[in-house]
C-alpha cells in the first residue's frame, strides 16, 4: 500500500545533503532515497531489539596464515546453530574471502561477529544484517 502525503519540509542545509545522497547513491528521486532511509532505520531497531536478523560476516584475510582458518572455523561450530554456509574465495595470491551466512538474534550475531573479525591477522571485517521475518 503507498500512501502520498505532501507538506513535509526540511532545512536547505538537509535538503542538500539528501540531494547529495540521491547522487551519490543512484536513486531515481528524493522519495526513493527517504524510503530507503526509513527501511534502514527500522531494520536498525529490530537489530537493537534482539529480533531475529538474518545476514553475513564477511572476512579478507592472508591465506597463507593457515590459523585463520582454523580459528574461524572453531568459532563457527561453537556457535554452528546460527550459522547457515561458509563461502571462500581466493582474490588473489594472498588474499581470501570468507562470507558466512548467520541467522538469529542480532546480539548473537554481533558476538559472532566480534569473535570472527577480532581473529590476529584479519585485514577486514564486516557483518551486515537485515529482518529476517
């Protein structure tokens, strides 16, 4: 259901930067981008309210370090409930992608998280959550 409501108004200083935002990210008009804007919001709070999420941690790290590996994989079957695959690639001849795809309440997953990218030797570390219901 869409509903039109007009009188909403904003500051110059905020409506350059939704102006900016538009462009930036390639959305077709201001009304995209504020629905956008609002959907991240409130998938943000379910995240706050321990909700079910469902998303992914993704992890660059040398292949070569082989414990990596090894300590990822022993935090993943610790909590193996919450996670669903493990995808790796190799980017290069050093560097590795791992992405795993978790399932559960945000907190948990945001300690899975923490536990996975605070691994020595992690270049980068990243989880990214959305609403799973």
């Amino acid at each position: 259901m869409s509903v039109t409501r007009f009188g909403v108004s904003l500051d110059q200083e905020l409506l350059e930067a939704l102006d900016e935002y538009v462009g930036d990210n390639l959305f077709a008009n201001r009304s995209q981008a504020i629905r956008h804007l609002i959907e991240k919001n409130l998938v943000e709070k379910k995240w706050k309210c321990d909700n079910v999420v469902a998303g992914a941690v993704v992890l660059v790290f040398n292949h070569e370090k082989t414990d990596i590996l090894t300590k990822s994989s022993e935090i993943q079957f610790t909590f193996k409930e919450h996670i669903l695959s493990t995808q790796g690639f190799y980017l290069n001849d050093q560097n590795y992608l791992q992405i795993i795809a978790v399932k559960g309440p945000s907190k948990k997953l945001t300690e899975i998280s923490d536990k996975l990218i605070s691994i020595r030797g992690i270049q980068h570390g990243k989880l990214v959550m959305s609403k799973a219901e």
